[in-house]
C-alpha cells in the first residue's frame, strides 16, 4: 500500500495528530520504514505480523522506544494494546480476520473514553474487496471460512481459474460475493453495525484503500476533512490517476525484469538439460555428425527417425552456429519431440523456425539417420548419393 503514502496516508494521520500507531501486515517492511522516516519522533508505532520479509529488531534497534514488532497473528494482540489512533489494515484479506480487526481496534478505543481510530484498509478493491484470501485457513474458524483453494483469479470472473490468473498460488475463496466474503465486506458490515456514523473514502486503484473515521472526529478536525474532501474532489481523482499510471508502470517494469530473470534462468536449466541427455543418450554423436555435415556444404540436414527433442536441438544449434540458411528436416519424428525441441530450441535462443518437417532431396547435403534403412526417405537419399550417417556408430563422412 506504500503508493498511497504520500498521496493519502501520510496527510491523515498528520491531520488527526496521531500519536500511537499499528500496522498490521508490514511483509517487507516498505510502508513501515516509511512511517518511520515522516511521522514525528513522539509517535509510537506498533507493527504486527507473523512472518515478516525483514528483520524487526534492525528497525528495533534504530527506533527504540517508538517501535514494538509483533510477531503474531493481529487478532491475538490487538485487544491486549493500549488505544490507538489510527490502525493501518493490509494483513490476512478476509472477512472473518478484517471484521474482528476493525472490532478489537474500536472496543478497546471504546473501553479508554476514545472514538473509533482512524482505520486506513488496503486491498478493499479486486480481488480482495469481495473474495476472501487465507494466509493460514486453519487460523480462520471454520464456520467463517469460505470454500477455497490454491487458484488463480481474473476480474468479472467469480469461480476461480484452473490455469493462470492473478495469485494462483494462494488460497483464494472458490467464489466471489455473497456474505461474509472479503475486505470491502467486511468494511460494509462494520460500518453498517456501528452505533455512530462513519464516513468511508475509497480509493479505487492500485488493489483500492479505504480510509474510515467517525463523522464526529471529521466534524471537530477541520484538517482531516479538508483532506477527505480532497481525496474524493477533483483534484484528488486527478493525482490519484497519476499515481495509478505511475504504480502500474513500476508494476510493469518489475515484471519485464521477474521474466527476464525468469528467460534467462529456464535457458541455463535447458542448456543444462540438453547436455545431460546429449551425454546419456548418444545425442552428442548425431550433433557431431550434423556438425561435420554441415561443415562439408551448403544444404539442409536430414535426421531421419530421430525422435529425441534434445537431440533435434543440438543438431539445430550445429546448423544455426555455421550462420548459413540451412535448416533442419525432420522426418518420421513424433509431433511430440517436434514439439518439445521447438520449445526446447526458444528456450535457448534458437531460431526454431529452422526446424521444418519432411524432406526435399535436391537441396540435401546429409543425413543423419537412428541406424535404420526401414524408411522410404532414408532409401531415397542413399541411392540419390547424399551423404548418409547412421546415428550411433558409423563414422562421421
Ligand atoms: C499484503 S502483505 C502487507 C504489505 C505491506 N503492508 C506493504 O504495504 O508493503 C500482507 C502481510 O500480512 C501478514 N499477515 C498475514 N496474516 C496476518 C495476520 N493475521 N495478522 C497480521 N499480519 C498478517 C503476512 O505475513 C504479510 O506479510
């Protein structure tokens, strides 16, 4: 939710003059070190979660005597905390978590003399807004936990996706709306039982925030709804298109790098691969062939019945390294191993285009064959006199 800092949280919190402050789910720690780098020196911040991307005690140690680090799950400590002004919720994204934050916060406030903290809650847009998410099902009770499973999601759609998506990884309500499901319901529901009014801003990019305070608090703090009306004016709607833009461009360039890294990664395992099947099977011999082929002149190799995806791939990686236009025919192998030597192929950069299938003999120059003669192709271009290499064992023309 770090995006919103300055745009929105920032000014809030210094309007309210919040003084003691939690945080529930900090994962790297982005936002934290934010609150601590701008809110005062005499503000006291409590963090919560129960497996944080960082280490709390660096924070600890920097910001002692302001910094309390919770390793626990929020709903087993925040009705043991003194009073808060504001509370900033991007922990477990379900109802049943979301609902008892904003109820624990408020009675403990309630039981000390105070109003409703401020409650600032990410996530209140898709997918969370109205599908639960589940950190940890078990810690959920079971007559609160929706049906779920490990899946992605993609919007406008409610059943879950069986391939791709948005978080296919963690366990996601089966199905989205209905009650008692997600963030922004949970939001809907708490305001709905509160006894005072309160007033909701959404911000509905970037995964969406709610900002959430007592309309009293709003009627004595000329500051805060200052801001809110801002937020919600047409200047805010105007920054708040920026910061989208911005947030969805960052978002665009971490991933280009996540697969660049990713390329890069699966084109060192194929190499890998490719080498250790070369070894096993003898594909080491059909590239050597292909490779002495090639270098005797111009015209296309034949692998005649070989069906070996790495095999194909080194004799195609022969061929491209002579920087001529030759390329690779295929004959009497299995759409399978075409299919994975052409992945195979991309996956190590190679043009997998010069894989082609079937044979035209007058632009051959060789034939690297299993041993077999059993083959019309094969019979064919040893009469026609190309040079014929049969894969394991003869050697190379
Ligand atoms: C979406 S991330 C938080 C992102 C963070 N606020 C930021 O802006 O960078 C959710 C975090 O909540 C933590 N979490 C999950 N269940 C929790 C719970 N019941 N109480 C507190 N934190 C929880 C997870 O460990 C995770 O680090």
């Amino acid at each position: 939710m770090f995006p919103f800092w300055k745009f929105a949280v920032l000014p809030v919190l210094r309007s309210i003059g919040a003084k003691r402050v939690v945080e529930i789910g900090a994962l790297r720690g982005e936002n934290t070190d934010l609150m601590l780098r701008d809110l005062d020196d005499d503000v006291e911040l409590h963090v919560i979660d129960p497996a944080p991307e960082f280490d709390p005690t660096v924070h600890e140690r920097e910001w002692s005597g302001r910094y309390v680090f919770h390793r626990a799950l929020s709903l087993d400590v925040l009705s043991g905390l003194p009073p808060m002004d504001a509370a900033i919720i991007d922990g477990d994204h379900n109802w049943y978590t979301v609902h008892n934050e904003l109820r624990q916060l408020t009675d403990v406030a309630t039981a000390a003399g105070k109003p409703m903290p401020l409650m600032i809650l990410h996530d209140v847009g898709w997918p969370y807004g109205r599908r639960d998410l589940y950190y940890a099902p078990e810690t959920i009770p079971a007559e609160f936990r929706q049906p779920w499973r490990r899946a992605g999601m993609l919007p406008g759609k409610s059943e879950l996706v069986d391939s791709g998506g948005l978080n296919p990884d963690m366990a996601n309500a089966t199905s989205e709306g209905g009650e008692r499901n997600g963030v922004m319901t949970a939001v809907d529901d708490f305001v709905a039982a509160h006894p005072k009014p309160i007033r909701v801003v959404v911000l509905p990019v970037y995964f969406g925030l709610a900002i959430l305070v007592e309309e009293d608090v709003l009627t004595h703090s000329a500051k805060l709804r200052w801001h809110f009306d801002r937020l919600e004016g047409e200047q805010g709607k105007d920054q708040l298109m920026k910061l989208a833009e911005h947030a969805h461009l960052k978002a665009m360039i971490y991933q280009h790098a996540a697969l660049q890294r990713a390329d890069d990664r699966h084109a060192r395992v194929a190499t890998r691969y490719l080498h250790a099947v070369a070894g096993s099977i003898g594909a080491d011999d059909a590239g050597n062939w292909c490779r002495a082929l090639v270098e005797a002149g111009a015209g296309d190799v034949v692998l005649a019945d070989v069906d070996d995806a790495a095999c194909i791939t080194l004799a195609l990686a022969h061929v491209v390294a002579t920087d001529r236009d030759e390329v690779v025919r295929l004959v009497g192998a299995s759409d399978a191993a075409v299919a994975a030597a052409t992945e195979m192929s991309a996956g190590l950069g190679l043009d997998a285009g010069r894989l082609v299938r079937g044979v035209d003999d007058a632009d051959v120059v060789g034939l690297v064959g299993t041993g077999t003669t059993d083959n019309d192709v094969v019979r064919r271009l040893d009469a026609s006199g190309v040079p014929v290499v049969r894969f394991g064992g003869d050697p190379a023309p």
